[in-house]
C-alpha cells in the first residue's frame, strides 16, 4: 500500500527526500562533497552560528545537562527556561511570555484554547498548516478569507451570528509568498466586530520592526495587539516557539495547552542560547541592515532577469514557477551552479503554484549574490523560465 502510495506521489513530481547536509547553517555549506551558496535558510541574522550564541549553549550544557529530563510543569523549568521568557516578555514589550517546543506545538496547543465548540474561526487561506490544525483541533467552526482580503473578512463577519465568539488568524509575515498581513486593517475590524486576532510572527520577529520586534512592532500596533506568538528558529537561530502577553493569557495557557503541559521542555542549551541571540541582535542592529541590503540585491536582481515573482516585501523571495515538475527541474539546475534553493510544492503550496522560494540572510556576501543570479540566469535560460 505505502509504495504505491509513494509511486503516486512520484509520478506528479511530489516526491519528498532528504538531503543531508555536510555542515551547519550559513551562507555557504558542503553538500554533496562540494561547497554551495545556502539561499533556502530562515536563519536570517547568521545568529545560529555566532560565537557568543554557541558558547552560551555550550555553558549550559555543562552546567545543566543536554536534555531538561521533565516537563514544565513536573521538574523540567530551569533557569535558562525562566531567563529566556523574562528576556522575550522585555524585548517583546509585554508582562510575560511562555515557551513551547516549536511553533506547530504552539499553534495547535494556544488555539484550541482561545477559541471552541459553536465559536467562529476565520483564518487566512494561506496561514500556516500549524495554524490551520489548530483551528481543526478547536472544534470550532471554520471558514478562510481570501488572502490579504479585509473586504471578504468583513462579509463574513458580518453574516455572523450576533455574539458569536470569534477568532480572526493571520501570519504576520507570510512565509511562503514573503509579504504581509494588512494588520492595521485587521485589529480595525476585529476591534469594531468584537473578534479575537491571533498573530503568528514567526518570520517576521527579528527583521521587521524598526528594533526588530516584528511585524507587529512594523505597523505601529502593538499597543492594539495585546498577545501573539512567534519561533526561536528563524531569525533567532535556535528552536523553538513562544507566546507573549499579558500575565493572565500566559498563566492560562500554562495551565491548559496540552503540548505545553506533555511535553519535555526545551534543551536548556536552546534556551539559553535564544537569550544570547536576542541579546546580539539588540546590540548588533548592523545585521539587520545588512540583511535589508542583502535582500533588494537579489530582488533586483531577479526582477531585471525577468522572473515572476510574489508581492514579496521581505527577504523571502520566491520565484513563481507552477508546474511542481518544472520547479524540481528548476532546483536541480541551480544546485548544479552551486546554488542550494529547494523546490517549494503542494501540499506545502496550492496546485499550480510550485516555486523556489529563495531566502538571503545577513551573512551573504555582495560577490555570493552576484553569483547566485548568474547561477539564476543559467538555470532560467536552461529550464525555458526565460528566454
């Protein structure tokens, strides 16, 4: 059953394997023997390689073991643990915060609980699978908008049953197409209709945001947006997940989110060092602005070469291809110039809208750019992406 199951799969180009790599994160990496420019990592900053987030790692892993042997609530809070959610409620802006095992242990623990039986859910077609689990795992009933479409988002809430418990959900920087939720739009609306929004941050906290606080920080409301959650795993350099908020939205959720509650806690080595990485980041602003910089090379770059891109605003950059085949075709041909970019394809993305989803960080060089669009070039002429 399962090999004619994969053999399906196959024959539409869905295929999934993994491909080791020979080193750690950054701009460059050994794969298959070769060195290649990195441009499909989320590590944004470079801060999962830092010499100061490393050592504080390996400090307490010495000094408080590899794993964390319970969970939270049994014996498993140690201070690093405590340390960190001091240090993302300061940084954040808010009076507490709680950490969770990952963002999709997060979304599904932390939605379930804000929302239930007979409420309303209305998410944005293209959140999050972690996101769109958690809205299945409510109960709740559920029902999309049209991406980034405030006046589909107001039909249905105006066709809402009157005092009907709603909760609104959006990323704030959308991972696969690179732009952002119309947040002021949506606190405007959830505000007027008495709704509930929830902000998954992941990709935008650390890069969005004059301080990098995220992409609620962006928008200039965060004194509308009293709690959202966001990862350790992305501009962080760690692992990871987080909500932020008032005291009382933390506590609760402590004492009812069943991946919290199950779950062993976080290596303390993780989570000392996310502290560290925060602290770096704070005091190393120049990251950020590199990475800003990074990001419209490339985009310029791609954009003059002539490749159909998303309404991206950030330093994800994917390049539209369609056809998943096509996609696979496309990547292969980059990694033959030296460039490691991953085929993006459903169900991770709708049919028809496969593509190579590039990310740049902070570390890449201007000659590691210049080289990857001519690597860009090559592969687009030799696949038929441009002629």
């Amino acid at each position: 059953m399962f090999r004619n199951r994969l053999r399906q799969l196959a024959d539409r180009s869905l295929l999934r394997r993994l491909s080791p790599l020979e080193s750690g994160t950054g701009p460059t990496i050994q794969h298959a023997g070769r060195e290649v420019i990195l441009l499909s990592s989320n590590d944004y900053l470079g801060l999962a390689t830092h010499p100061e987030v490393i050592r504080a790692a390996i400090q307490a892993t010495e000094q408080y073991g590899v794993g964390s042997g319970a969970s939270r609530l049994v014996s498993g809070t140690l201070p690093p643990h405590a340390d960190l959610e001091t240090s993302l409620a300061t940084f954040k802006g808010t009076e507490a915060a709680v950490l969770f095992g990952a963002g999709y242990l997060a979304n599904i623990g932390i939605i379930p609980n804000l929302i239930g039986q007979g409420d309303l859910i209305l998410a944005d077609r293209l959140c999050h699978a972690s996101l769109i689990d958690g809205c299945r795992l409510s109960r709740a009933d559920f029902r999309v908008f049209h991406h980034r479409d405030c006046a589909h988002l107001e039909s249905l809430l105006r066709r809402r049953s009157a005092n009907r418990s709603t909760l609104i959900i959006t990323e704030g920087l959308f991972s696969m197409d690179g732009d952002l939720a119309p947040l002021s739009d949506l606190v405007s609306l959830a505000e007027r209709y008495e709704a509930t929004l929830y902000v998954d941050d992941a990709h935008g906290t650390g890069i969005m945001g004059p301080t990098g606080r995220g992409t609620i920080e962006h928008c200039g409301l965060e004194q509308r947006i009293p709690f959202h959650m966001g990862t350790l795993g992305k501009a962080l350099g760690g692992h990871g997940a987080y909500i932020v908020g008032p005291n009382d939205v933390i506590q609760y959720l402590i004492n009812v989110a069943r991946p919290f509650i199950f779950t062993t806690a976080l290596p303390p080595a993780v989570a000392a060092a996310a502290s560290t990485a925060i602290t770096v980041m704070q005091r190393e602003p120049e990251r950020r602005m590199r990475l800003w910089s990074n990001r419209e090379r490339l985009f310029t770059g791609m954009q003059q070469l002539g490749f159909r891109m998303t309404q991206t605003v950030s330093p994800i950059l994917p390049i539209l291809v369609g056809d998943a085949d096509a996609a696979s075709v496309f990547a292969e041909r980059l990694l033959a110039h030296r460039i490691y970019a991953t085929a993006i394809r459903p169900p991770t993305v709708r049919e028809g809208t496969s593509r190579i989803r590039f990310t740049v960080t902070s570390e890449h060089s201007a000659d590691q750019i210049d080289e990857a669009l001519h690597a860009l070039n090559l592969a687009g002429q030799e696949t038929g992406l441009l002629f």
